[in-house]
C-alpha cells in the first residue's frame, strides 16, 4: 500500500531529496534576493508601460498588438510570482507549509508557460503577416480573444497539475532536487514541452529570416526597390536575430538544467546553477518588452507620451498633430502589398 507524506514540512523533502535549507541567510541567498527584486521590479513596470500603451492607442487595437499586450501581461504575471518567490525563499522556505511552497511554484510554472506558449503564438501570426505581406493579422478579434484564452487554459493546467497530483508526496523515491515536492517525470514532461515549443519557435523564425534574405535579395536587382523597404527589411532581420538569441540564451540553460533533474542525471550539480538559471529566465521578460514593443516606432511614441505627459500638452487641434496622428508609414513593394515601417 503506498504511503503519502501531506503531513510532513517542507524540509522533509529537502532532506530526501538532497536539497539542503540553510536557516540563515548566506550572501549567496541575499544576492540571489536583491537581483531578484530588481528584475521583478524592471519586468513590472516596462510591461505595465507596454499593456498601457496598446489600451490607450486605438492605432495598437489590432492582433498582433493585442498578443503583445497579452505577452506582456504573462511577463507583468511573472514579475509578480518572482518576487513572491523572493520573498519566500532562503531560510523562509522551511517556515512555508506545503500549500503555500505548490502556491509559489504553480505561480512561476504558470506565468513562465504562458509567456512560452504566447512567444509562440506571436511567432506564427509573424510568420503569416510577413509571408502575404500584409500590415495586419486577417485574424479577428474574437479569434484573438478564443486564442488568448488558449493560452492562459494551457499554462493554467500546466502550472497547477503538480499541486493536484502530479508530485511525489506518495513516491519520495522520485522527487526531485530542484523541486523537491515536484516528481521527476512532471519536470522532464514540462522540459520537454517547452523545448519543443522553442524548436517550433527557431524553425518558424528561421523560415522568417530565409525568406526576408531572400526577397531583398530577388527586390535589389530591380531599380525600383524602394530604400525604405529595404531598410525596412534588414530592421526585420536584425529583430528576428534579437528575438532568436535572447530566447535561446534566456531559456535554453534553465530547460536543460530542468530535463537532466528530471532524467535524474546523478553527476549533474544541478543545484549550484538552478537560482541563476531561473534569474536568466526571469529576465527574458524584459527583453520581450523590449524586442516586441520598444523597437515599434510608434510604441516608443506612445511610451514618451505616457512617461513625459506634461511635455504633450499641445492644443487639441494643429495641423501637424493632425497630419502626425493620421499619417501611417506604408511602403509598397512591387507586388503592391502595403507593409508598416516597423520592426515587429
């Protein structure tokens, strides 16, 4: 008959595990606290600054900008279940019951698997765009909505399997170190997911940059080549080689540090890099806003509107704020598609 341990403390699990608690504070813990503080704080307000901007500009009221939004939304989330985690952590995590330590990892586990699931979703409405060379998503908004629900169904089930069932309080044999309430399958499952969802991600990038070389490659042989599509075009390369490193060296050592854990590698000294890892991770959100957001030029106009408001109050009618505000950057390419000047 198996044996379950829901009346047992954290610490019993540290201990079986191997995952020592430390009831002091160490400078390695403190450190660990004050960047983490300082990221959550960072990733907090830009993506505040990018979900307001596309609630108060109608010009953002468009698919593509409500994945941004919905983006930095599961980024604000992250921010807030990191810095529950700061202040839950080091020698607080022996005083936590075992309620409370699922809380704070169903809260990590769910915002990091919706910004994961949303990067992906982003990534293919890019892929569609920039093929039919359209200026937005043909995709409605209600269909945007069915989407975003999606993704916060998905990273919702994700995040709260282990808390009902899927963890090793009646199996301490196959606990885990970094999680040591968590079972290994459940870290190698979710490992797995994601690398997955980042293979897509490359393959569909990759495709994107492909395809981006070569049509300036087949548009420069003409005279008519507009400079600024291709100016437009190489800031879209530059872009996809942001998007695709900053995701790779953001996520890809945590994903693989989990997978070993999860494969339960006895060699592997997972524990001395798993907090800077997650750290990594964790900033990968602030890179999202600005990759996705501050590299739009009329998101950085919105962003100087919302931090220097006082510096914007201009009388509500002149012809130039007229001409500024319905004025929208379009280029036509020989095949007459418009496409925006942006780097999105």
């Amino acid at each position: 008959m198996t044996h379950c341990y829901y009346n047992e403390s954290v610490e019993f699990f540290y201990n079986k595990s191997g995952k020592e608690l430390f009831h002091h504070w160490r400078s390695k813990d403190v450190l660990v606290v004050v960047l983490g503080l300082t990221v959550s704080i960072i990733v907090l307000l830009t993506n505040l600054l990018v979900i307001t901007a596309i609630v108060i500009n109608k010009r953002f009221h468009y698919p593509i900008y409500y994945l941004l939004g919905n983006l930095a939304a599961a980024d604000l989330f992250a921010g807030i279940a990191y810095m529950f985690l700061m202040f839950h952590t080091g020698p607080r995590t022996a005083q936590l019951s075992l309620k409370t330590w699922f809380v704070r990892q169903s809260l990590l586990d769910t915002s990091l698997t919706a910004s994961v699931v949303n990067l992906l979703a982003i990534a293919v409405e890019r892929h569609q765009t920039v093929f039919t060379m359209q200026l937005h998503s043909t995709m409605s908004n209600q269909r945007v909505m069915i989407l975003i629900c999606c993704i916060w169904i998905t990273a919702l089930l994700l995040g709260l399997i282990p808390s009902y069932g899927w963890h090793c309080l009646c199996d301490l044999d196959n606990c885990s170190k970094m999680a040591p309430l968590y079972s290994r399958s459940y870290l190698t499952f979710w490992a797995l997911s994601n690398l997955f969802i980042f293979l897509v991600m490359v393959v569909v990038y990759t495709h994107i940059f492909i395809y981006v070389k070569r049509k300036m490659a087949r548009m420069s042989k003409h005279t008519s080549f507009h400079p600024r599509y291709k100016e437009t075009m190489i800031n879209l390369i530059k872009t996809v080689i942001i998007i695709l490193s900053a995701f790779v060296i953001c996520w890809t050592p945590g994903q693989v540090v989990l997978l070993l854990d999860g494969l339960g590698c006895k060699s592997c000294n997972v524990l001395a890099v798993e907090k800077y890892f997650l750290l990594l991770a964790e900033i990968n959100s602030v890179i999202n806003a600005i990759v996705y957001s501050y590299r739009d030029n009329e998101m950085r106009s919105t962003f100087r509107k919302i931090l220097c408001f006082a510096c914007y109050r201009v009388p509500k009618y002149t012809p130039a704020s007229v001409k500024s505000s319905n004025t929208e950057h379009r280029i036509l390419p020989q095949n007459g598609h418009p496409i925006m000047d942006s780097t999105l």
